[in-house]
C-alpha cells in the first residue's frame, strides 16, 4: 500500500480523536478548548486564594554588641558583634572639640554620625547619615532623654534601667516596651565598656538598630564623663581638705 507523504516529506498520519482527515499540507489542528471547570471544595474548607500565604514567624533575635576601647586614652570607640572579637560593626571617634562624637563610615554598618554635647545645654544633638535627630531631657528630677525615632515614627526614650546598679540603661517606646538595654561592665578594665543588647529589631545597618547605637552611645558616653568629672571633683575636694587640716 502507497504511503502518502505530507508537504514536509513525512508520512502523513490520521488524527485518532475525530473522523475528519485534514487536508494534507497544513497542520493537524488540535481538539477544541475546554473551558475551566471548578471542582468541589472538601467539605468544611473555604477555597483559598492564591496569593494568601501563610505570614512567616518573625526571626529577630536580640542583637548583642560588644563595646570596647580600643586604647587606654578611650579615644576609640569600636562596636562588635557579640564579643570583642566578633565582626566589627561600629566605630566612633571620642573628642575634646565639636563633634564629640564622630562614627566613622567604617564597618558593615557603614554609619556616618556625629553627637555634640553643651555647656549650657542638656540637649545632646545628635546626626545620622545627615538627618538630624537631637536627645532631649524628659525631667529636670529624673535621668532620660528622649527622641523622636525616625524609623518607628514615635517617640523613645532612654532612662536608668531597674535592677541594674551603676551605668545601666534602657531603651523604651510609650507603652514601656523595652528595644534595648545598655549593661556595664561591672570590672571596669579601661577597655571594656559594656554590652548594648538591641531586642528583636532586625541585623545592624538598618534605620532602627542605628539609631539605637547612637543614642545609646550617646547616653552612655554622657554618663562616662559626668562620673569622671565627679570623682575628679571629689579628689580634688579631698586633696584640699587634707592640705587644710596639716
């Protein structure tokens, strides 16, 4: 028997699900469209739509960053993660003349900031990549600065921490949830300052978390030099009182 050949030299073929043999030199044309059917829905289930997944648990976990002096003049400040070894995340500048505090571009936060502290003023100002973003005290009787948190849109405030005896603080929103706490560390070796613990906020380098090491900074840096200038003045006081009595 012949075999009959397409246009395209192969063997022509018969389609197997209709009884209409296409004209040979054009393509077999395939069976009709269906049209989408809906199935039944399990009993005692809503359908769902497509785009509504599940929302993920979140994973913040409390970021802790080590704060040490990297020379016995506390000229340099440099923040790590986790230990005093970890990565380096922050670093600041400590000086005598405006800005007093000056973070440098360096480390995977990549934070320029500047903190500036007055005589006649307990405002500390304070810059974070270029916005302005100033401390203000909350009470004449009572240790707390506040600000106004650019990324969370409300206000912070940082104030001594309960429970924890010496340079202790904490950073809390205006229901008193606590976003962080600064804990000193209790053998004040001229290097190790202390520990800055950021509660579920997200890694370092994002808007929150560097504000928060600003300003806690800010504060903690602030208290440094108030306990200084006290025990210079109480030395001072008993020099002179020891001189009198001879």
């Amino acid at each position: 028997m012949d075999t009959k050949t397409s246009y395209n030299g192969y063997p022509a073929t018969t389609p197997q699900w209709g009884h209409d043999t296409p004209s040979y030199g054009y393509p077999q044309q395939p069976p009709a469209y269906q049209p989408y059917q809906q199935y039944p829905q399990p009993p005692n289930q809503q359908p769902q739509p497509a785009y509504a997944n599940p929302t993920p648990p979140s994973t913040n976990s409390p970021l802790g960053l080590e704060v040490s002096f990297t020379s016995w003049t506390g000229r340099h400040l440099r923040v790590t993660q986790e230990t005093p070894d970890g990565a380096l995340l922050y670093a600041a500048d400590l000086k005598n003349r405006k800005p007093h505090m000056l973070f440098q571009a360096t480390g995977t936060a990549n934070l320029p900031a500047t903190v500036i502290f007055h005589s006649f003023s307990r405002t500390i100002d304070i810059t974070i990549n270029g916005a302005e973003m100033p401390l203000r005290p909350m009470s004449k009787w009572k240790y707390g600065f506040g600000f106004d948190s650019h990324a969370l849109g409300r206000q912070l405030t940082w104030k001594r921490s309960k429970g924890w005896k010496g340079l202790g603080l904490e950073c809390v929103d205006a229901d008193g949830t606590v976003l962080a706490i600064w804990k000193a560390h209790r053998s004040w070796s001229g290097k190790k300052a202390g520990r800055l613990e950021i509660l579920g906020t997200g890694p370092a380098g994002n808007g929150l978390v560097d504000e928060l090491v600003v300003t806690g900074l800010a504060n903690v840096y602030l208290q440094m030099m108030q306990t200084m200038a006290a025990n210079s003045a109480g030395a001072a006081s008993a020099g002179s009182a020891a001189a009198v009595s001879v």
